[in-house]
C-alpha cells in the first residue's frame, strides 16, 4: 500500500516553488505522510502554486520527517523535525524569504541569512555519498529525474564493451561484495561468465536482513534505478537472459519503488528485447521473499526463488550451479549500485576512496545510544570513531560508549577503547567482528553485554533454520548457558564451554548463519570478560539490566507512600503505611519490575 | 579421474566422486551418522567433517577436485566430531533401558568409537524388559554409567556397580532415578552403591541422589 | 663397617624394599613396602553384605578370585547359609584357575631372568603367553571376569552355568596340557643356590590344593609341627604386629614362631594326606620333598609342581562336575547378627577373612590376614642366613652381587605388596 | 469427498462462525489459476492466500497440497520456515513490536511483555480471546531512530500506523485504545 500520490502540475507559476517531501519507510513512519497533506492544505489556503515533489530519504533519520523547499532567488532550504501544523507557518515564512527555523541550506557556499550550508554540517561533510548522491534529491518513481542525473550512461558504456572488458573494468576497480564478506565481485562474474549454460541468472540480494541494517532499503527506496543500472549491466557481463531483485516482505515499499523503477526501464528500453539496440536482451522480476534471516545466505536465497526453504552445501557454488542449477551470480543491492555508478563515472572517481586492500565507499547504518542515527557513506578504512562521533555525534548526553556491535548478529563487539580502528573487512575480521551488511549499533554503560549477546543468540535461534545439528542444538546450548549466566546460576566452566563450544559451532556449520553465530558470544567473552564473570562470581549485573541479578529497593527519600506499588505487585511482595515509605521483601520479589514502572515519583531504585 | 592425497596419499577418484568416497578408497573410515551412501547426504549431522586444504568440510557432500588435500583425522576434527555428537545427546531423551533399539543404536556405537559419554551401560544390557534387575528391584547402576564395558557384569546376572564413572548430564539422573523409584528401588542401597566408586559428585547431582532418596547423604 | 645396601625389589604389585645392614658378624635385614595403607576394613564397614566381596576382590588384581571367595564363604557362615556342593567346587574351580595362572607368570617373568633366561628372545615366553590366555578364557567363563570376579555372590551364583560351559573349559584346559610340562621341564632344569632354612616351619590349609573344601566351618591348618582347628580363634594363632616405621605389618605363629607358607608349605602338607595323584606327580613331589623343606629358593620348584597338581586336579573334578540348577540361596529376614570366617589358600598362601554383621546385614569389623604378611618375617630371617653364608664365602666381597641373591631370595618367596599393606587399624 | 473430509475442523476460534469451505476451496482455486500448479511458486501463492484470510487456514493448505499434488508436510515446512506466514486466525489489529537491535536496547522487551499482560494473553497465546488484537514480535522495520517502536496494521490491511519512541506506559495506552477500535469494529459500528 504506498501512497504515492499523483498531484496534478499546478495552474499559475508565481514563483516556480519547489517542496520535497521525502517518503520512504521511515520518514512515512515518522509522519511524512501527515506532513504532506497539510502541505496541500496550507498551499490551497495560501493561495500559492507549487511543484510538490515526492523524493528518498537522505538517510538522516534523525531529522524525519524534513521537508525542503526551493524557489527562484532563494536557495533550496532543509527544514528538520517538521510536524504537521508547523508545515503552513514555514511555508508562508520561506516564500517572504525568512529562513528562520530552517536547519542548513543546500547549496550556498557560506550559509544564507544566518542559515548554515549542509556541507558544514559535520555529519554531511565528512559522507562520501558516492552511491548514495541522489538520495533525497530525486524522485525515486521517475526515471527522469534519474537519467537527468547520468542515469543509464554506465549501461550505455557497457553496452558498448565486450563482456570480458567489463568484468575487467569491475576487477581493476577492487570492488569487493557490500553484504558482508567482501568477496571480489569480478571473479564470481568471471566464474559464471566462464560456464557454458544457455540460461544463467542474476539477482540482486536485497533481504538485508540484519536487524539495525537498512542502508539497501535505504537505496532501493530512494534511487532505484541505481541498482537496477547494476544489475542489467552484471547481467550483461555474465551473459545472463533473467534477473531478479530479492526483496523482504517487511519492506514492501522498496518493493513497489523498484517494481515501479521495473516497469519504466522497460517502457524506457533498458530492459526486454534487444536494450538499446545490442543483442543483449535481459529482464528482471521483483521477487518478494516471505521473511527469513537465513534468506541473506546465497543458498537459502535461491531456495527461497525456487520454493524451497532450507541452505545447502556448498560447493557447488551458486556461479557454477545456482538458481535451478543454472549459473547465477548474486550480489548485494549496495554493490550493484556501486558497479552502476563506476561505469557512470569512471574508475579513478571510485578507486580515490578506500585503502589499497579494499577500494570505494561503504554505507553504515549508526544506530543505538547517538545522537544522531542515520545512514553514512563512508570510504572504506574510516576510522570508528569518526563515525559514531563526529557524524553520529556520539552518544546522548550523560551516556558513555561502552561497545560497538559491527555486522549484526553474524558480527562482533569492538570495546570502547579500540574506537580507532579502520572499518575495513580485514581488520574488522582480527578483531573478531564482520564488516557484515554494514549496521553499527553503539552500546552505551546502561546496556549489559551478556544481555546483547543473549538477544543476538536467541535472534540468530529464530532465524536458524535447523538443518545442520551445531546451529540447531550448539546455538539453543549457547542461548541456555546465556540464560544461566544472566540468572546468576552459571560455573566458571560455563564459560570455558561457551568458548569451545562457540568455536567448533564457528567450524563446522553448513551456512554462514551458524558459522557466525557465535560471533557476538565470543567477542563479548574476548573484550568483556570481566562482565561475565561479575554475573557468575559476584551474581551481579553492572548494568542492572539482567532482571533475575537486580534487586528492587524503595529509596525512603523519595517514597511518599501512595501505594500503588503494593496495589500492583502480583506477588504482593510490598508493604507499608500510607504517607509513610513502603518496602520491598526481597525474598519474595520476583523482580518482575511492574513497581518500578508504576511508581509515579521514581522512588523504586534497581540496586 | 582426479588425483587427490588422502593423509598424504595419492588416489585416484572419479571426477564426480565425494571426498568420502575418496577417503574410504584410501582404506581410511570417517564416522557418520546422518549419511546414507546413494540416498541422503544432506550433511545436517556434521559428524562426518574432514579437513580439505585445511577447511572443515562435510565429507559426504563435498565433491573432490584436482589436488586436493585431504586429511582424516586429527585433534580438531575429533574435539568437533566429539562436540556435535555431545549436542545431539543433548536433545536425546535417553531411556536405554526402556529403549525398543536396545544395544543396535547408532548413537553407541559411535559415542563409544568417539569417547562420548552419554550412553547409559543398559543400552548394551542383554537382559530384556523383563528380566532387567531395576524392575525386579534391585539396585543396579546400569542407568547411570557410561556405557562401553559390553554391560560385562549385568550380562552375567549381577548389578551394574558403576566401575566406568557416571554419565554428567542431569536429564539422565533425573529420568533414571524416576525409574528408580517408580520400580521401589531401595534408595539406600542405591546411595550406598553410588558411593562405591563415585565418592565425589557434582553438586548438582548431588542435591539430585538426596533429593529423591530424602536421607541424608 | 655398616653397609646400607637398598634394593628396591620389583613386585607383582607394588615395590618394596629391602634394608640390609651389615655390621662385622651381626647382619639385620628390614623388609619395608613402600605401598600407602589402602584400609580395605574401613572402606568395608558400614557396607551391605552383598557389596562386601565387590570391594574385598580389588585388594589385589591377581588374587582376586581368593579375596572373593574367601569372604564369600566369610558372610555365608555369617549369616548361616549354606551353598551346594556344585557351587563351592566352581568357586574353588575359579581360584585354583587363577593359582594356576598366577605361578605360570611368576615363573616365567619374575624368576627366570633371575637364572639366566631372557625375557626378550626365548622360545618359552610364547608358551608361557598361550597357556595364560587359556587360563584368562577359562576364568572368565566360569567366574564373569578374570580379575574381580562378579558371579558367584554370597549364597550361589548369579547365573546359572550350563554344562556346555564347563565342558569348554575342559577342552581348554586340556590344550594347555604339554605347554605346562614344557615349562615345568625348563623351571625344574634351574639350578638354585644353596641355602638353609633358618626356620623351616610352614603352614596350609588341610588337603588343599584338592577341589572339594569342608564348607560348614573349622578350617584344619597343618603347620609344621602340629595341627590347628580355626575358627574365631584365628587371632590367637596368627598374631600381627605393627611396625612403627612401616606400613605393611609382619605376622607371627602363636605369637613368636617365625613361618613361611605358599606352594611349599601346601605340597609338603599335601603329601601327608593327599589323594588321587598320578605317578609321575606324587614321584616329583617326594624327590623334591626334602628340598621343599631346607631350601627357601626351592618355591619355585613347589609352584611349577603345584600348577602340575592343580592341572590334572581341575581336569577331574570339572570333567565329572554336573551343574544342574546352581542354587541361589537368601539370607532369611530373620537375621540377629553374627560373625563368620573364610579361610582359603591364595596363590601365595594361607588367606583369612573375618566378618561381623549386624542385624540389618551390614558389616560392623573385618579383618583380613594375608599370605605376604605371614611370611614376610621369614623373608628377613631367610635372607639374613643367605648373606651370612655368602659373607663367608669370596662371593661376599662384591657387594652388587650379594643385593641380587638377595633380590633372587625375595622373588622366590613371591610377596604381594598390596596383600601385605592393606591392614593398617584407622582410628575413626 | 473433499468436503466430508474437511468438515470436521470447519470452526475457527476467532468468531466462532462456520466459514463455508467454498470460500477456501474458491480462494486456492484463483491462486493456483494465477500461478499455474507451478511448484516453485508456493511462497506466492501462501502469501496470496494469507492476504485473503490474514493467516494460512489448515483447510486451505490441504487443498492446495491435494490440488499441487506436494505432501502437505512440505508446505506446512515452507509455512512455518517464513515469518510473513501465520497459521492461527489473527485479531483486527496486529500489533508488531519492533525486536531490532536497537529497538530491544531501548526497552522494547519490556513493553512487550507489558502489552501482552494488558491483553491477559498467557504464554503460548498472541491472540487476545476477544479476537481483538494480536501482539507479534518483529525483526526490524528499518527505522531505528524512532526506537523503540511498534507498527499497527488492521488485518484488511487497509490501516497501517506507527508509534515511535514508545514507553511502557504510552504501550499500554495504544493497545487498549486499538482494542476498543477493534471492539467497535467487530460490532460493525462505523468509528467516526
């Protein structure tokens, strides 16, 4: 159900106003929707004409929903945190050219009438927006806006080369997969291109499904035609006649932009019968996937297209036997659109980004305890710390960083203090984390690490799919001895045998799910040890997070003895007079925390 | 025909052979559990991993290639084969003594050949149902102890005294001193007995034994 | 001059030393087991009656089936149940099996290389091999296993053996037949060194090694001199001492004679009153008679013979034993305590158990005398006689090779340190 | 015969009302027509059927396995191994609390557990007994600035709200207020 909404052009051109509205899943979920309809309303009332333009999102998330407007002798301002009724006071205040209340300016060098330029702000200055440049900017349904942009003339150069040139163009450019294990795309081109088969397949892997990750819905919503560019040209290059773009039921948005994107590169002649004239003929099909976890890993992907619903074993590789055991090439939506925007720009305009081992820019998505979260493209090699501080601007006030988790629940924790590090997939790698899908969550003091790591193995346990016997029951082992720690009724051996145990789940399991699964176990184990041992030895939590370590107290002070916590304790565990300060007996506390969350004056303390 | 080095020998294999089928002509063994030659070789049970050029692979589905190397066995590939087949007992609720495979279980056979213990003594106990000496009352470690002695003394009609060490997991103390006590088994005389050769035990299972037999122990 | 001359002497089981100090004429000679006290009584008290004999097997791995046996017969008498004879005759079947074998090791891995004979390429090792897998094989068909038994319990056996069985043990026993008589021609070739026998008393039990033994109660000892009817008076005639410096303890007869006993002592007995033996054994035994009686090393003659005696003794009894239905037989319920002694000829002697129960069955003392603790005493008087007689002569001079006659002298005797260090009295 | 067979289990929980097994039987039919008896595009017709009755009815995948000629177990192995498929009949209004990395930091759990204490559900049930609202658990919406956060969807599917940045207490408010929608609209009033 998208709401795209068709306004007819407006009928007197006064002042050519321009207003975008960005609406993707999450600046819709922010209230973009509401945003624009008092938009209409205040134009009508205003009496003004314009050019409402629905756009991406430009992966500030903190800002949803912004809107921005433009007209002839104003510079196009970003207006931030827009609520509905504000939206007619903006609008009357921008067309009598008060800025006031704006947040940046797009494009003037030195900020206008006291509004700064975006490019001063930090968390723009220091993006690379390589693949990400039209994000925000045009809109994402019409293939205009995009071939206004250079959209199309990367295919039209490949077009133009033989297949072999550009698999080679793809190898000199160092491009390596953005879904996590960095694995150079031109050789699985070149294996795939190598095999002789009349049918052969690429697809577009969009399931993304790392929670905290949505840097490909991100693109997919905002620049479709981006990564539909990538795919028809990967499908150029490995001689395929069929591609599919795999998409998440949970993102039907991105679904329908790129169904849309679909249609228009078909009536536009990209796809279909003979593109652009050349022999090569390719078309692509929007695959909506029913939603599982594992659908990231290669297999599991092609089950899922094919009906199936379980990995298997590789080899054979999915570039010799894939898709209906013709060869296919999978590769991520970020990659794609990255292979897209090389063949616009050219190589050296890639290949200045990123360190020798790994070339070009990476997109994060900085999540958790910032300021301010959102979507960064960064070059590969970046520092962690830039970027939870200087563009996420750390964490809010009165927090500290006490981790970050890199790559999801196949990734690992980096401790505070190794923020220096460079974001790239070796050295990720010997830290014991994953690049991955590129999700960046900042853990902060209020957060218990064995807590995180038990979320992440009880999400990875969902999503295991059972086949193989290490993740199905080494994964359940894993999540019990959690459980045990965080309970306070674990052995210092539990925690020998959760090393082991996580190590030998790590090598002998059939898919990339169970090989990494442990991941997160073992990090924490590696850089917090002291924690897990607090839980075992002290039977403490320090973050006070693991309810069964927690102790509820009534601080005196602040207790004015309404009540309401004995009325609702369902072991009716506190008692005292009214007026006076009541107490919790401990001893038959369940420590199911309903007091903390009724008291009206915050006087039950975790202790 | 593809040449292909077995712990460092050479053989000579069909193009689309398995890296088992290589292996076993190389008159080397790797157990296996869930694989049936010709029928199913999903590699879901993980047991039958080997090193091909130093990554673990499951040996019933990998095909071999030119050159590769194969090695067999070596101490990370028994800690993993013994670690999957320790999870896979975990999820087993085992009742060997009431089991309808008794003694022709796969599980045994290759707990035993992998120095697992998990497998109660009665999995390899001759003496049916009936004439099992815990149903006739009398106070036999069978239950408990790990199997792999061929149940050398229950065979010849004495109890079971625990000479081989107990099995750790508490489901199975649990599920046997049921049976224990749904067939009044003297729980002194079981005490005592446990104490022949176990004098220390975990304190889990120690709380366990006192639990169920509610004298102090 | 004081020589401290230390060997240690390997043993079966278990090492122990020898301490010989030399002082102009006067010799003294300790022998000490280096073993930590295993207090088998204590582990025993408190414990059921049916788990007595599981515990009291694994006092020694090669003479389980004596421990076994002994206090089997031990708490039948306590608790006054009697077997049949079928069971008691496979019972005594068992333990002349593992008698057999335990001399059958001895002498071919112990005492040969003494006098000559390496263990590495001689021809007789692979003989010695053969005849002790058949053994094993036997042992354990008949008694469950061939090192702690588990069939016979107190009050029968708990399966019942058919007569397939004890006819594969015949035939099992008999293709050992010429592989024995081989051995015992190369043992009885040794030539052994001379000595005297300080104190030539000896002691066995009546007419063993035969098969058939009185089960009701009073054991006959013959000891050199006279003859004793034990029973809960075994204490007054087997005193044991404790050392203060040593762990094992030393055991006088009536308190002050020094006695040997052991394969020696049974065939000098046997003649007495024994029956049914072939020619050719009962001449063996009357020419080395005299022997038996001066010459400490002559042992190792006694055990090949006695291996010989129990051989064709088995083949007799077995080949003529008809098991029918083995009676299993309970302790009635009605049960008001008692004691009750087991006294039976272990491999290397004379071997006592004592056991009081208490109403509910369980043991409240025990007591256990064994063969190395009666003759270890007679181990320092016969060695200090030996070094006597070689100080006097030019051998004396070198004193490595007067440690290995000693050494020669202690492994004659055979001692087994586990037997000899498992009584020390626990203070609860 | 295939309408004897199915009669037995016709009554779902939620309204009690017996729903003809015509409707199943026309459904599956429009479904495989669309997508032809094509094994590999079981996931699209699930998904097709699920939009019709909001959750996959045990009648209707047996028809369909008996009319793709698949054992039933293999759709029932497909079924269960998405997220997107439910098997029990769902409320009006399916709330799904987000469990995405950053959401369960923040406290999504919490509210989770508090919502589900509200509606009284006891531990195997997600459906409220009033078949008002169902409380699911969901991996990540992709918006994780509004953490924690919870999307509404009525079971037509034609609503769809989100509530971003949610407490415990302000969780417990939106159920009960989408409860008492749900209730108006099970009545058949016209909310204004």
């Amino acid at each position: 159900m998208s709401e795209a909404l068709e306004l007819g052009s407006g009928t007197r051109k006064i002042s050519e106003l321009i207003v975008r509205v960005p609406l993707a899943s999450c600046t819709l979920a922010a209230g973009a929707s509401k945003v624009l309809e008092s938009i209409e309303k205040a134009l009508g009332k205003l009496g003004l004409e314009a050019r409402v333009k629905k756009t991406g999102c430009m992966g500030l998330c903190y800002l949803d929903p912004w809107i921005e407007l433009e007209s002839r002798g104003l510079p196009p301002t970003i207006y931030a945190n827009v609520k509905p009724e504000q939206a007619e006071g903006i609008i009357r205040r921008y067309v009598e050219g008060d800025l006031s209340g704006a947040l940046a300016v797009r494009s003037e060098a030195s900020g206008f009438k006291g509004v700064p330029t975006l490019n001063s702000l930090p968390e723009w200055r220091l993006q690379v927006r390589y693949v990400s440049r039209n994000c925000g900017f045009i809109d994402p349904e019409s293939i205009e806006d995009y071939l206004r942009t250079g959209g199309y003339s990367g295919l039209k150069k490949a077009l133009k080369l033989g297949r072999e040139e550009v698999i080679e163009i793809v190898r000199k450019s160092g491009l390596r997969g953005r879904g996590g294990a960095g694995f150079p795309t031109w050789y699985k081109w070149r294996v795939a291109y190598e095999q002789r088969s009349d049918v052969k397949y690429v697809i577009c892997n969009g399931d993304e499904g790392d929670p905290g990750a949505f840097m490909n819905r991100l693109l997919a919503e905002s620049d479709p035609h981006r990564v539909l560019e990538g795919l028809i040209i990967a499908g150029y290059a490995i001689g395929a006649s069929r591609g599919y773009i795999f998409v998440r039921a949970e993102k039907p948005l991105m679904a329908d932009r790129l169904e849309v994107a679909v249609r228009q590169a078909r009536d536009y002649g990209f796809l279909g019968e003979k593109i652009l004239g050349t022999d090569f003929s390719f078309d692509v099909e929007v695959y909506r996937s029913a939603g599982a976890f594992v659908c990231g890993e290669e297999t599991a992907l092609i089950a899922a297209i094919e009906g199936r619903s379980r990995p298997r074993q590789r080899p054979p590789y999915p570039a010799t036997s894939g898709l209906w055991g013709k060869p296919t090439v999978i590769n991520n939506v970020e990659t794609l659109a990255h292979v897209a925007t090389i063949f616009q720009t050219g190589l050296d305009e890639f290949t200045k980004y990123g360190t020798e081992r790994s070339k070009g820019t990476k997109m994060f998505c900085v999540t958790g305890s910032v300021r301010k979260t959102g979507v960064y493209e960064v070059p590969i090699g970046t520092k962690i710390r830039t970027l939870v501080y200087e563009l996420a601007g750390g964490p809010p006030d009165g927090r500290s960083v006490k981790a970050v988790q890199v790559g999801g629940p196949s990734g690992g924790c980096i401790p505070a203090d190794l923020l220096d590090l460079e974001l790239d997939y070796e050295t990720l790698q010997s830290y014991g984390a994953i690049m991955g899908s590129g999700g960046l969550v900042v853990i902060d003091n209020t957060n218990c690490m064995v807590d995180v790591a038990k979320y992440f193995i009880t999400f990875t346990l969902a999503e295991s799919c059972g086949k193989c016997l290490p993740c199905r029951v080494g994964v359940k082992v894993l999540g019990d001895i959690l459980e045990k720690v965080a309970s306070g009724t674990a052995t210092l051996e539990d925690l020998e045998l959760l090393r082991e145990l996580g190590e030998s789940i790590m090598r002998s399991s059939l898919c990339a799910l169970g090989g990494t699964a442990p991941n997160p176990v073992l990090s924490t184990l590696r850089y917090f040890k002291n924690e897990y041992e607090e839980h075992v030895v002290m039977r403490r939590c320090p973050a006070k997070v693991c309810s069964r370590l927690v102790t509820y107290e009534i601080d005196p002070a602040r207790c004015r003895g309404c009540g309401q916590c004995a009325k609702n304790c369902p072991v009716s565990a506190i008692s005292g007079q009214p007026g006076k300060a009541f107490k919790i007996d401990t001893s038959r506390c369940t420590k199911c925390g309903q007091c903390l969350i009724i008291c009206p004056f915050g006087a039950v303390v975790k202790g | 025909m593809v040449k292909v080095y077995v712990n460092n020998n050479e053989v000579e294999v069909s193009q689309d052979a398995l890296v088992i089928d290589a292996v076993e002509k190389a008159g080397y063994e790797v157990p296996t559990l869930c694989y049936l030659k010709g029928l199913f070789n999903e590699a879901t049970c993980r047991i039958c991993v080997v090193k091909v050029n130093g990554k673990v692979v499951p040996s019933c589905r990998f095909p071999v290639f030119e050159g590769a190397r194969i090695i067999v066995d070596d101490s990370e590939l028994r800690r993993l084969r013994r670690v999957n087949l320790e999870l896979l007992l975990a999820t087993h609720e085992i009742k060997c003594w009431s089991c309808v495979r008794k003694g022709m279980c796969e599980l045994l056979s290759l707990s035993k050949r992998l120095g697992v213990e998990g497998i109660p003594v009665c999995s390899e106990c001759p003496l049916r149902g009936r004439s099992c000496l815990v149903l006739k009352g009398f106070p036999c470690l069978g239950p408990l102890t790990v199997a792999g002695c061929d149940a050398e003394c229950p065979r010849r009609g004495s109890p079971c005294i625990g000479c081989r060490g107990y099995i750790m997991s508490e489901d199975v103390w649990v599920r046997a001193l049921e049976e224990f006590y749904k067939d009044n088994v003297s729980l002194n005389e079981l005490k005592s007995l446990i104490s022949f050769f176990w004098s220390y035990l975990p304190q889990n299972l120690y709380r366990l034994v006192r639990e169920v037999s509610n004298v102090e122990y | 001059m004081s020589i401290k001359l230390t060997s240690e002497v390997v043993r079966v089981a278990g090492e122990s030393e020898i301490l010989v100090s030399i002082d102009g004429e006067r010799v003294k000679v300790e022998y000490d087991s280096l073993a930590s006290p295993r207090s088998f009584e204590s582990l025993v008290t408190g414990r059921k009656y049916w788990e007595v004999p599981y515990v009291v097997s694994r006092v020694c791995g090669v003479c389980s089936h004596a421990h076994f046996w002994a206090s089997n017969l031990a708490i039948e008498l306590a608790l006054g149940i009697k077997v049949d004879e079928a069971t008691s005759t496979l019972r005594d079947a068992c333990n002349k099996l593992q008698i057999l074998q335990n001399h059958v090791i001895h002498l071919g891995f112990l005492v040969l290389p003494d006098y000559g004979y390496s263990v590495g390429n001689d021809k007789y090792v692979s003989t010695l091999l053969k005849v002790n897998r058949v053994v094993n094989e036997a042992l354990r068909l008949l008694g469950g296993r061939l090192t702690n038994p588990n069939v016979y319990v107190p009050g029968g056996f708990t399966e019942d053996l058919k007569q397939p069985v004890i006819k594969r043990v015949v035939n099992l026993l008999e293709s050992v037949g010429n592989d024995l008589r081989e051995l015992a021609n190369i043992i009885l070739s040794i030539e052994l060194p001379e000595l005297e026998d300080p104190s030539p008393e000896y002691v066995s039990l009546r007419n063993s090694p035969s098969v058939t033994v009185p089960v009701e109660g009073p054991y006959i000892i013959d000891s050199s001199k006279n003859t004793y009817t034990v029973y809960e008076n075994y204490r007054e005639i087997f005193v044991e001492r404790y050392l203060d410096l040593s762990t094992s303890k030393k055991c006088l007869m009536n308190g002050e004679k020094v006695f040997h006993t052991g394969a020696r002592a049974r065939l000098i007995n046997y003649l007495k009153g024994g029956s049914g033996l072939s020619s050719e054994l009962r001449y063996l035994i009357a020419r080395y008679e005299p022997l038996f009686k001066k010459n400490p090393f002559s042992n190792i003659y006694a055990k090949i013979i006695e291996s010989l005696l129990i051989y064709e003794n088995l083949l007799q009894t077995l080949s003529s034993l008809d098991t029918g239905k083995l009676s299993r037989v309970r302790p009635g319920n009605s049960f008001s305590g008692g004691f009750g002694v087991g006294v039976v000829e272990a491999p290397r002697g004379l071997l006592i158990h004592y056991y009081e129960l208490n109403p509910e069955m369980r043991v409240i003392k025990a007591d256990i005398i064994t063969p190395t603790v009666m003759f270890s005493k007679h181990i320092e008087v016969s060695s200090e006689a030996l070094i006597k007689g070689l100080l006097a002569s030019e051998e004396g001079r070198d004193e490595s090779l007067v440690k290995r006659f000693v050494e020669a002298l202690v492994r004659a005797y055979d001692p087994c340190i586990p037997c000899a260090v498992h009584v020390i009295k626990m203070k609860r | 015969m295939y309408y004897e067979q199915s009669r037995t289990y016709l009554r779902t929980p939620q309204s009690g009302a017996v729903l003809d097994p015509r409707r199943y039987l026309s459904v599956v039919d429009r479904v495989i027509c669309k997508y032809g008896a094509d094994r590999s595009k079981l996931i699209n017709m699930l998904q097709e059927i699920q939009r019709e009755f909001q959750h996959l009815p045990r009648q209707a995948l047996e028809m369909l396995s008996v009319k793709l000629g698949i054992s039933l177990s293999e759709i029932i192995n497909v079924a269960t191994f998405y997220h997107q498929f439910r098997l029990e009949p769902v409320g009006v209004y399916v709330i799904q609390v987000c469990f995405g990395t950053t959401c369960y930091l923040k406290g999504s759990s919490e509210i989770y557990e508090s919502m589900r204490k509200v509606l009284g559900l006891r531990e195997r049930e997600n459906t409220a007994r009033d078949g008002t609202i169902t409380i699911e658990k969901a991996r990540c919406f992709g918006c994780c600035s509004l953490a924690p956060v919870i999307m509404v969807t009525s079971s037509d599917g034609s609503e769809r709200y989100v509530h971003g940045r949610l407490n415990v207490s302000e969780g417990k408010r939106v159920v009960l207020d989408y409860r008492s929608k749900a209730l108006m609209k099970l009545k058949g009033l016209k909310n204004e």
